[in-house]
C-alpha cells in the first residue's frame, strides 16, 4: 500500500455514500448543504461542535446565530480533494479530505450519521497545514 492510498482509502462498497456525503462538503460554505440557519440546523446534531482551523472550538448554537456569515463565501472556486471515507458505525462515517481555498490549505474531517430524516453532522474539524507534504518530519 502506497502512502498516498493510507490517507485516501475507502472501501470499494462504501463508495456511493462518499459521494453523496462528498457533495454537502465544505460544510457551511455549500449549496448543497444549505443557506439558511434552518438548513444548518436540520444538517447538524444537537450535540455538533467543531474545531476550526483557526484551532478554536464552535458550539451549534454559535454557528447557528451567525449562519448567514457562512452562506455569503464564494466557495465555488475552492478546491477539495483526496476525500477518504471510513464507517464508525452502522450509520456514522468519517470523511476526510484536503480543501484548497484562494491562499489556505486545510485537511478537514467531519463525522457523518445517516438518520431517517437525512444525513446529519455530529463533529467537523479543519486543521491549516503548511505543506500537501506526509509522512515528513516538519522542519
């Protein structure tokens, strides 16, 4: 197994829930995902939190007073890439991929539950790295 397949693995049956989660991502910043605080709303669990690439944590409740900051981004020129689905549980999944914006370079991480009512997030993280570089001691 070569080092790139390590990070972007994803088990060959699982790979019609990686698209259909793959296109809500980036969350906040898509279509897909919705442009309201309602959308937001009914797309996170009650308990979701996340840490932003920033390294500070943000409750539902944050996210949900200040959804309308997130819709105005134009995400569409943004960039994702080497997207990795691992199943937690019977309907919980972990999507990690790389997101490329105009000047930041991120590796993103967000757990995913299918629920009767839709695909809903549980926790999403985004961590700034400075380098596409793995497996590399930072110097």
């Amino acid at each position: 197994m070569t080092k790139q397949d390590v990070f972007t693995a994803t088990d060959p049956s699982l790979l019609d829930v990686l698209e259909e989660i793959r296109s809500r991502e980036p969350i906040f910043h898509n279509r897909n995902f919705g442009a309201s605080a309602a959308a937001f709303e009914r797309a996170t669990a009650p308990e979701f939190w996340e840490v932003g690439a920033s390294g500070r944590r943000y409750s539902r409740a944050f996210i949900l007073r200040n959804a309308e900051k997130f819709t105005g981004v134009n995400a569409d020129t943004w960039q994702h890439y080497d997207h990795a689905l691992r199943q937690l549980g019977p309907d919980t999944y972990l999507l990690t991929y790389t997101l490329k914006q105009t000047d930041r370079l991120t590796r993103r991480a967000t757990i995913w539950q299918k629920t009767p009512e839709g695909w809903r997030i549980l926790y999403h993280q985004g961590t700034v790295v400075t380098s596409e570089g793995d497996d590399d001691i930072p110097s």
